[in-house]
C-alpha cells in the first residue's frame, strides 16, 4: 500500500474510542500518518462534523487538546477517506473547516481556565464567515459517507475477483452490495444489520462485520499478496496493458517484464510501454511540466503566437505531481480542421528538435505521446545547473478543442473523474447531456397525434466554462475545487 500521508501528523475529534475513529486512525497509520492526541505545529486536525457539526464545539475541543498551533489544517474526515480511496493526498480545499481558534501560546492567556481564554479570544465570525462555514460543512457533510472505509475494501475485493479471474458473479456481488452501503446513511456495523439490506448476501454480510471490527479483511489481505496479483500490477504498468492481457501472459507462465520483453506477439503499443516503463509510472513534477509548456511554446511561436496551451487534468486542479501532461490547445475562432493544420505542423517541428520521442494514437481530435525535455530546458529542470542530457520522456497528450467547445472541453479534461460524473449526473437529472462538446438539451419529437417518435438535442452553451456551470445550477468551483471522491454530492 503506498504511504501517502508519510509521515504527516492527524489529530482526531473526536479522539474517542469508537469503532468509527479506531478504524479510520488505523487507516490513516496504515497510509503513513502519525497520529497525536495533542495540536502540533503542521498538524492535521481530522473532525467528524456529523458529531461536532457546530463551531462552538469544535472550538471548544481545540481549546482543550491545546488550543491553535501554527500551519494547522482543520479538515472533515471525509478528506481522509476519500484520499485513501484516492491513493493520493487528495488537496484539502474542499474539505476544509473554517473555524477561528484561538493561540494558546500567547503569554497573556498561557494561565487562564480554557473557557475563560475562549471567551476572550474567539474571534466573532462575520456573518459572510458564518454562511460559507456552514455551507462548506453542508457540502463536506455530504461527501461523508459513514460506511466509505467499508466500501473502499469492498470495491478493492470487487477488483481482486475480478483480476483473480473468478465467477464474475462474484464481482458483481460485490459491486451490488457497495450501491447499497452508498445509499446507506447509516453506520452498517454489524452482521444482523447488513443482512437486513437488500442487496446484500450472506458471505457480504460477514464480511462487513469483520470489517467493522477488525478493521480488516483477511481474504482481502490474502489476494492482494497473491503472486497473480503481483504479476497483475506489474503487466498492467504497461502503457495499453489491461486485465485481458496480463491475464494471458500470467496464463502462458510470464513471470517477469523480461519475460514480456522476450515475446515475439508484441504490439507496438506494449514495446513502448516497456520500453518507457519506469518514465510513465512516475509522477511529473509540477515544475517539469510548466517547462513542458514553456518549450512547446517556444517551438510554436515560429508557427503560429496566437494559439493557447493550457494544462489540464491534475495540473489545472492543481496538484503537485501529474500522471501525465495533457495539453488543451485551442485558438480564437478557430475550428477542428485549421487546429489539426497546425498541430501536425508543430508535431514535425518537435521531431526536428527531438522532442517527440514517439507517438501512440494520432486521431483527428487528438494525438498520444512521449516527449522529453533539451538539455537547455532540462537544464532549467536542475535548477539552471548546465547539463547535456535530455528529460525524461513524459506521456504527453495534445487534445484539440475547437474554439467553440472550449468550456465544455475544458471542463472533461480537467475532471477529475468522479467530478466529471457528477456534473453529467446533475446534467442527466434535468433531461439535459454534457459531454466535450457541451451542454445540450435533450427535446422530443411528436408526431400529429402527440406521440413521441424522435428526440433532438439543442446546444445551450459549448464556450463558457461559467456558463455551463450556470445553466445546471451548479456553483463555480475554481479547478483547485474539483479533486473530489466518489462519495461527494455537487
Ligand atoms: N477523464 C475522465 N474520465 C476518464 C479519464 C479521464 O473524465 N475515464 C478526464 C478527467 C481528467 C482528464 O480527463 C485527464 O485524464 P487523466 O490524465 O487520466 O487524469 P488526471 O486527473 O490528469 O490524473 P493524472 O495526474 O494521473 O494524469
Ligand atoms: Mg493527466
């Protein structure tokens, strides 16, 4: 399991024994956190709002654990949860708690009774302070699934049946059972509470009670250590690798990425998976990428200055590292087939310069690739220390965006996912579609007697981001905003 929060200090309120908390501090240990029960500089406060949903209590528990230390971050526990169903430290914007602690540390109330320095140095929230504090903790609130831990190691099951190569009923179980906890409100503990759910079978139901009291899932912790799951994850780590192939080279007896490296059936695709391997399973630095941008478009001023480059995915949301590089490239009034022009034109370019390292699809609307850093831009990477190496070679995509469809582009390619599939749910439950495109209207045709013979679909905003996001009532959520879990509620 990796460690994403290595090192990093949680303190939780409450700091009970509950079976909730104990399993949550355990999930956080099992990620790397440190768990204090005292506020530390650089701490993580971790605040289960279903039990402390009013500032007053919560300011009253910091008091008491020690009162406000410098850089502390206060953070539903939803933050937790839904980073480790992440497996990445998920950015905390949406998940923060605004509430005005006092410092203890301060000489003049170091001896007063914690009541006492709560009365004096509260600060009063303003009324604006006091709105988006409750409505950040009616929108936190939501995404706080009591049963998320139970889910995340039900759908990692639902995952190992499936990789396993098992009855594929079994899976499904799985998933069925993990739709029902998800529109569960309440905390499912217990073997007699579980069986009581529709959905949910015998062998699930016991599951889930060792869950809850354990912590754990023996069967789970088997299969993940199985050598088929080892091999799994290693030949999926492939670029163009899924399920089926890995689980016919496993079949045929492969063992190792030399022995894949040694068949003759490879495709293309998968010679340049492993021949790029250990690059493309490595996270992109937020500053390598910017020097990505930069070169690219250095190489396309000579061609055309007035074409934007804008990253998207992970970058524009803002995280530290990036899977891979996807550029959205788009200019003024421009269509699909003079960006396409131009893009093949900065393609040839970029070989010329020895860039473009290799390509994977080349489609209309888009091209896949690998593309390193110049000595001179790498050298910029090192902290302008002068090296003649090339960067490494990075999964680039250029996504072509017509300059009309530039807000609706641009929301798909920023995402994240599960982002992605809530604004396109809020899209569906008021009959209208989103897609890269943009927001349509879904509208039937009628024949002379009334009856619905067709349907159409009728475009209501393509190039304003803000827009789009106006029509489905939905409030603007900077890109930073968008790094949400499964379970949250837009
Ligand atoms: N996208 C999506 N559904 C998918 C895959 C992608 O909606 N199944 C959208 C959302 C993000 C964007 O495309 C870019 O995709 P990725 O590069 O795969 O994701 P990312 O968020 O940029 O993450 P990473 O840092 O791993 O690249
Ligand atoms: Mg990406």
């Amino acid at each position: 399991m990796s460690k994403i929060f290595n090192g990093s200090k949680f303190l939780f309120i409450p700091n009970s024994t509950s079976k909730l908390t104990i399993i949550r501090k355990k999930l956080a240990q099992s990620h790397g956190a440190v768990i204090i029960d005292r506020l530390l500089p650089n701490c993580y406060v971790l605040i289960d709002t279903k039990l402390y949903s009013k500032d007053s209590q919560i300011v009253k528990k910091i008091v008491e654990l020690g009162g406000d230390k410098p850089d502390v971050k206060y953070l539903n526990q939803g933050w937790l949860v839904d980073s480790t169903q992440k497996l990445q430290k998920l950015d905390d914007l949406n998940y923060k708690i605004n509430v005005t602690v006092p410092r203890l540390s301060s000489p003049s109330i170091r001896n007063s009774s914690p009541e006492t320095k709560r009365q004096k140095y509260v600060k009063p929230l303003t009324r604006s302070e006091i709105i988006e504090s409750n409505l950040n903790r009616s929108i936190i609130g939501s995404s706080n699934n009591p049963n998320s831990y139970t889910i995340e190691i039900l759908s990692q099951m639902a995952e190992q049946r499936d990789i396993q190569g098992d009855n594929p009923f079994k899976s499904r179980a799985y998933k069925i059972a993990i739709d029902s906890l998800q529109k569960t409100p309440k905390y499912i503990d217990t073997y007699d509470k579980a069986i009581k759910i529709p959905g949910i079978g015998q062998s699930i139901a016991e599951k889930i009670e060792e869950i809850c009291t354990t912590s754990n899932l023996r069967l789970l912790n088997q299969l993940q250590k199985s050598e088929k799951n080892q091999l799994m994850q290693l030949f999926k780590g492939i670029y163009s690798v899924g399920n089926t192939f890995a689980q016919k080279w496993i079949d045929e007896g492969m063992k190792s990425l030399e022995d894949i490296s040694q068949r003759k059936d490879l495709s293309s695709l998968q010679k340049l998976g492993l021949k790029y391997y250990q690059e493309w399973n490595e996270r992109i630095s937020r500053k390598e990428a910017t020097l990505h941008r930069e070169y690219i478009m250095e190489v396309m001023l000579a061609i055309d200055p007035d074409v934007e480059f804008t990253i998207g995915g992970s970058y524009r949301r803002g995280s530290e590292t990036s899977g891979d590089i996807d550029f959205i490239i788009t200019k003024e009034d421009t269509g699909l087939i003079e960006l396409k022009f131009i893009v093949n034109k900065l393609l040839e370019n970029l070989k010329i310069t020895g860039y473009h390292k290799c390509s994977l699809t080349t489609l209309s609307n888009k091209w896949l690739g690998g593309g390193a850093l110049t000595p001179e831009y790498n050298s910029k990477l090192k902290g302008d220390i002068k090296t003649d190496e090339w960067g490494k070679c990075r999964r680039i995509d250029f996504l072509l965006v017509p300059w009309d469809q530039k807000g609706a582009s641009f929301i798909y390619f920023t995402g994240n996912n599960d982002f992605n599939k809530k604004i396109r749910l809020k899209a569906s439950k008021r009959g209208m579609i989103l897609n890269d495109a943009g927001l349509f209207q879904k509208q039937d045709i009628k024949n002379d007697k009334g009856e619905i013979v067709d349907s159409k679909l009728i475009l209501l905003e393509s190039h304003d981001e803000k827009k789009i996001f106006e029509i489905l009532d939905v409030k603007w959520r900077e890109p930073n905003q968008r790094n949400i879990g499964s379970n949250f509620i837009l």
